[in-house]
C-alpha cells in the first residue's frame, strides 16, 4: 500500500456520493469515545451500516473530507503491510490539511485483511482525535481481536442478515395484526424469507437470479473467509463439510458420524481436523453450535451439539429442492430470531424435545410448521405443558405457520409464525 494510491482511494471516497440505504434496526452510536465494531457473516450488511451512519454524520454538518472510509479488500490497497497503516491519517492530513486539529471519523471494512491493525488502532484511539470504527467478518473481532487489544474501550455489535421485520420493511410490507390482508401478505413473505434467506441483495434482487448469487456467495464464502484465512489444506473435506452443514440446518451434529461417513466417500479426515474445521465455520458466522441444556458443563460438552446455519438461503446453493425441510428452516429462522438477542441458549432433548431454551429457565420455544390436525395439536401441547413443568414461570412459545381451523387454539402459548418473527406479538 503507498501513499499515492491511498491518497487517491481517500480521494475518490470523498468525491464520491454516499449511497442511501435502507435502515436496518442497528443504528450506530457515535461519539462514544470508544472503537466501533461490527462483525457478521459476509454481504450481511455492514458496509450499507458504515454507509448509513456516515450520511447521519453529514447530515449533522460533519465534513466529508473528515470522513474517510477504507477497505482492506480493495485490491489497489495490497498488500498492505503493518508499517504500511501509519500512512492513513497521514495522506488524509495532506490530502485536506484543512481538517487538521479537527475531528476524524474512520471507517475501516473487513478489517482482519490489515495485520497488525489491533495495535495500531488501539495508539489511533490514545493519541488522536478519531472515532474509529471497523468491520469484520470473523468472530475473533468479538471474542479476542478487538476486545483483548482495547481493554474494555471498544463496544461491538452483531451484524446479521435481514432480521423478518427489516425484510418486510425491505420489501414495503406491514404486517399489522387482525387485518386480513396485511397478515395475507406478510405470510407470503415468510414462506419466500424462509426460501431465499434475508441477505439484503438477495431480498432485492429478481427471483430469477437469486441462486446465483447465492452460489456466489458460497464460493466466496468458502474461499476467502475459510481456506485462505486458515490455510485451509483439505480444500475437499472443507467443500463437504460446509454442503453437509448447510443442507442439515437445526439438526445434530456428530463428529464421529461425520468422520465415519466421509471416510465411506473416500476423503480422509481425523477427528481433531473435523472439529477444527467446524470452528472454522463457526469463527466465520457461517453456522451456530448450539449445546444441549445439561446441569454439568462435562455432560454439556459430551453431547451432540444442533447446528444452524446463519441464513436459511444458502442452504439452497446446495440442495436441488430448496423449498424442501421447511419445518426445519423454520427452526432456524426461530432460533436466528433469539440469537440476535442473547448467546445463551441451548436445545433440550429428554423424554420431550424442547427446540430451543435459555439458560436461566426463563423460556422455551418449539416450532411447527404445520398444526394442520388433532394428532398434531396434542403431540405439541404434551411438549409445551412438559416445558411449563420443567421450568416453572418461563415463558413458552409454540411457533407455527400452517394450521387447521381451532387446532392452534388447543395449544397452550401457540403463535403464528409470521406474528412471532415480525414482532407483532409477545416474543422472546
């Protein structure tokens, strides 16, 4: 990275007009004296969050030359060095010197590509007037980057795909309760969300390129964020192991199956290396790991753990029936839902399954695509009264999207699934 070709990316930002977004339900706090960070998977947004933050900035009266905005993916930039980094206020400074003893506004995407940038943004915050702010799509940006450089002067935040509420503001559709036409329309929508997922190009783009972009998605995915980051040598089992993940969304995971299976299809893999890849697609935000509910961590840790994947669309860049395991991409879109909110949460599997609960006994959800007969309707009610019986006081949730006339009032704390997702009723 030199000086003259940072000069001229800082330029042409400046110069350039700042897109307008749609919101999303995260607006980014400023002026907290503390570094911003945003990390989630891939295309989930984070850059139109960058983008939508700098046009409240200068809708404020902020100058934009005190705006400047990097990404460490833009291939005028590499390779970029640790030396390298110092240039960057620098080359702002004599592009605009104008804006010397004023405050500056840093915007740095996919930060995990600058080595080194944990330290450099950490001397950034002690002695200069900048608010900074990054992006990343690796989990080590919450869980050790960030967080072990600053010492408590960083906050962070999740970035997910589209939550169901932003994909029907996305699309224009309010779903108020008791209107027949706008329920009518916002299970429609559910059914499509549940299909093509809520990354924000995709609820945009035509329906006929959807899977093609999301089958780019999953090569870039794939390559970039998990075998050029961690040097990946089994390209094969990798390839496997993210088609088995994605096409088995809200089911169990068993390392030892796994292994036994991929040997029978001729691709060598220990064990050890199986869990190390299934963290790799955890550190990526491409799948979840959510733990059985146990009362010891041991027993926790020897259970089989139930996957989900961060989006129900990309499960159809490898399916050739993508509109297939609905009830299962329900499970996902639930669990999504609860995990916007809180890391702790866990399944329950006993004499009754329990879809999903948290740990303090505070609720439980199960979820039903469809409560379309009588069997149905009390195979469901023994679930939620053992749930009510396991943890007394917590809130229980039926989710459903299908169902027969009367049946969904037979069970106990039952719920529509488009009226549970968009926040139109009592939710988790």
């Amino acid at each position: 990275m030199t000086s003259d070709d940072l000069k001229y990316v800082t330029r042409e930002f400046v110069e350039r007009v700042l897109p307008v977004c749609r919101p999303r339900d995260l607006a980014l706090p400023t002026g907290t004296g503390k570094v911003v960070g945003l990390a989630g998977v891939r295309r989930s947004g984070k850059t139109f969050i960058f983008f939508e933050t700098m046009r409240r900035l200068a809708a404020e009266g902020v100058d934009r030359r005190r705006i400047l905005y990097l990404n460490f993916e833009d291939d005028r930039l590499h390779p970029v060095r640790a030396q390298d980094l110092d240039l960057v206020v620098r080359c702002q400074r004599e592009l605009f010197p104008e804006t010397r003893g004023k405050r500056l506004f840093l915007f740095l995407d996919e930060v995990q590509s600058a080595p080194g940038w944990e330290r450099w943004v950490r001397r950034l915050r002690d002695t200069e007037d900048i608010d900074v702010f990054v992006t990343g799509s690796s989990a080590h940006l919450l869980t050790r980057d960030l967080s072990a450089a600053l010492r408590g002067r960083s906050i962070t935040f999740e970035v997910f795909p589209l939550s169901f509420r932003e994909y029907l503001r996305f699309r224009g559709i309010y779903a108020l309760p008791h209107h027949a036409e706008s329920e009518s329309l916002a299970r429609g929508a559910l059914e499509s969300y549940i299909l093509w997922g809520g990354f924000p190009e995709i609820t945009l783009a035509r329906e006929e390129l959807r899977q093609l972009i999301l089958e780019e998605y999953v090569s870039l995915m794939l390559h970039r964020d998990l075998i050029e980051r961690y040097s990946v040598r089994n390209e094969k089992l990798m390839r496997q192991l993210l088609r088995h993940c994605f096409r088995n969304t809200a089911s169990l995971v068993n390392v030892s199956k796994l292994h036994r299976d991929f040997a029978s299809m001729g691709i060598a893999a220990s064990k050890n290396t199986l869990f190390d890849y299934l963290g790799y697609l955890e550190d990526a935000f491409l799948v979840f790991l959510l733990p059985k509910r146990e009362a010891s961590l041991r027993k926790q840790e020897h259970n089989p753990k139930k996957l989900h994947v961060i989006d129900t669309g990309l499960i159809g860049a490898f399916k050739a029936y993508p509109s297939r395991d609905v009830g299962r991409k329900l499970e996902t879109a639930v669990f999504l839902q609860a995990r916007r909110r809180t890391k702790d949460l866990f399944y329950y599997a006993n004499a009754h399954e329990v879809d999903l609960c948290d740990g303090e006994g505070a609720m439980f959800v199960n979820t039903c695509w469809s409560l379309d007969d009588a069997a149905t309707g009390s195979r469901e009610s023994a679930a939620m009264e053992f749930g009510r019986t396991q943890w007394p006081g917590a809130a229980g949730r039926l989710v459903f999207h299908e169902y027969a006339p009367g049946v969904e009032r037979e069970v106990p704390g039952s719920v529509p699934a488009w009226k549970f997702l968009a926040g139109a009723s009592e939710t988790i």
